[in-house]
C-alpha cells in the first residue's frame, strides 16, 4: 500500500478526520456497511472499485477503528467488516452529506420536507421496493431496543415523519412554513385510529423519526398511541436504507415517507412523496390487503 500523505495541521479535527475518510471510496465504503454490506465480494459488487483498491481502502478503516474484520470462514480464511461505534460515530456525517447533495445537487436547494414525484431523490427513495431492511435495532418511546420490523406479524408499516410534539411551542421556529413538514400529529392519530385494521390484516404498525425517546414518549402519551415510536436520532435506519432527510434548527429530519415491509425484511412498497396523509394511510392497508390475499402473504 501506497504511503499516504498526512495533514500537517494536528490541532484541526476536520483535517485529522479527512486523513482518515477524505477519499470517495472510503466513505462510500462505510456507507455500504452501514446498509448492512459485510463481505469484501459484496463491496466490490456494489461499487465497481479494483480489488487492490478496496483492499488498501478496508485495511486503512481497519487500522483507524472505522470497521472491524471478523472471521466469518476458516477454510480457507474469509472476513467480514462491521462498523464500529467509531464507524458508527460517522453515520450523522453521511447524511448530512446525502442532505447536502439532495439538497444543492439534486435539487434547488430549498429547505424542504417533501420532494417532487419525479425527482431523483423520488427515484432513489422507491428503487428501496424488493430491496432487504438489514438487521438493526431502534430504541422505542421507552428506551427499549426494538427491530423496526415486527417478527411476529405478516407486514410492518413503518411510517416516517419529521416530528410531532404533544406541545404546539416544542415545534423548531418556522416549522409551519416547511413543505411537507405540518401533519405529524394527524398522521399518527389515523394511524392510531385505524390501528385496529390493520391489526386484522396481519400488520403491525411502527412511527419512525430522528426524535429523541423521551420527545416521542410525550407526544404519543399525549395522543395516546397504541403502537411503537422507535427513534432514529443515531441514523442507523437513515443510513441503511438512505432515507431522506431535511435539516431545520440544526438538527436533521426524516422526510415523510411510508414502507410496507413483509416478515422476511423486504420492502414491498413504497410511499413517497407524501402529499395527502390520509390516502396515504388507505394506500397502506390496501398494499397489506392485498399482499395478505396473495401468495407471497400466506
């Protein structure tokens, strides 16, 4: 392996964290691990990148504490790389970066909630239908850690928004003035109200938002809830699935969408943009409905 070239400035954090993640394929890298890639195949499958390459690039994650090599196979030896909580640490970076790149390359950069039907944030969002949610967990309303996919019902919805307070002065400055932000409270109030059919379809049904536990236990006691908030405020489910996100008051947000996953982890719909609540809550129980009827739902 090549010698790198080291920052001199050793007082800034910015550079010293660029010597270690400032190259496209390292940070591309620990994206695909945190989307629950593992094997030094599959990195190379999904990126394209030389063998040599992505060997010098692993080994120089290994060596920062980025990602852990775990065997996974003695004959002959094979390893698998996870992130660790150092790796982990790096989630808020991508995506604040995947924000940045809807934001101001993809897009306008407008401070949005919400995206066009046809942009390609939109495309990104539903090319997730017949991919896999990887295995991770999220701790709910209470602290308790939860899979996002319930493993005892046919279908999970998980329905994401960008956050709902039980006191109208909580809400960030200008929240109101934010496309796509406004309806939070009414979303999980249909979804309270109509909990019980989609119980009957043989689905449970999960909030997901960046919000704090203790700021999801407030709300849903206020609207009395009867299903799991789970919060995402480390990032794990964003970065796994590359959700989109918004940031207002300094604190990044999911944009509202919904996923209809099945008991294997696949991702069997997707809504999104969001633009009518209510539909979208019908949307939902009818993908379940008629994905229990079917075959793949027996």
């Amino acid at each position: 392996m090549a010698q790198r070239t080291q920052l001199g400035d050793a007082d800034c954090a910015i550079a010293q964290a660029l010597d270690v993640v400032g190259d496209w394929w390292t940070l591309l890298i620990v994206r695909d691990a945190a989307r629950g890639l593992r094997r030094f195949e599959e990195f190379q499958r999904e990126l394209g990148v030389s063998r040599k390459v992505l060997a010098e690039r692993l080994k120089l994650l290994v060596e920062a504490g980025v990602l852990a090599r775990e065997p996974y196979q003695d004959r002959p030896v094979r390893h698998e790389y996870r992130l660790t909580p150092r790796g982990r640490g790096l989630l808020p970076v991508l995506v604040a970066l995947q924000d940045w790149g809807d934001g101001w390359i993809l897009g306008e950069g407008e401070m949005t909630a919400t995206t066009e039907e046809a942009s390609r944030e939109a495309v990104r969002v539903h090319a997730l239908r017949g991919t896999r949610v990887p295995e991770l967990l999220l701790p709910d309303r209470f602290g308790e850690l939860r899979d996002p996919v319930a493993p005892d019902t046919a279908f999970t919805v998980l329905y994401c928004f960008p956050g709902a307070y039980a006191r109208a002065e909580s809400y960030p400055p200008g929240w109101g003035g934010i496309p796509g932000a406004k309806g939070c409270t009414f979303e999980s109030c249909t979804y309270r109200d109509q909990l019980a059919e989609f119980t009957a379809a043989g689905a449970t049904v999960h909030g997901v938002s960046a919000q704090r536990p203790d700021e999801q236990r407030e709300f849903a006691e206020a609207e009395q809830l009867r299903f799991p908030l789970l919060s995402d405020a480390e990032f794990a489910l964003t970065t796994a699935l590359r959700l989109p996100t918004f940031r207002v008051a300094g604190v990044s947000r999911l944009k509202r969408l919904t996923l209809v996953v099945d008991r294997d982890r696949t991702v069997r719909e997707v809504l999104y943009p969001v633009r009518d609540i209510e539909a979208s809550v019908t949307t939902a129980l009818a993908t379940v409905r008629t994905a229990a009827s079917g075959p793949a739902g027996v």
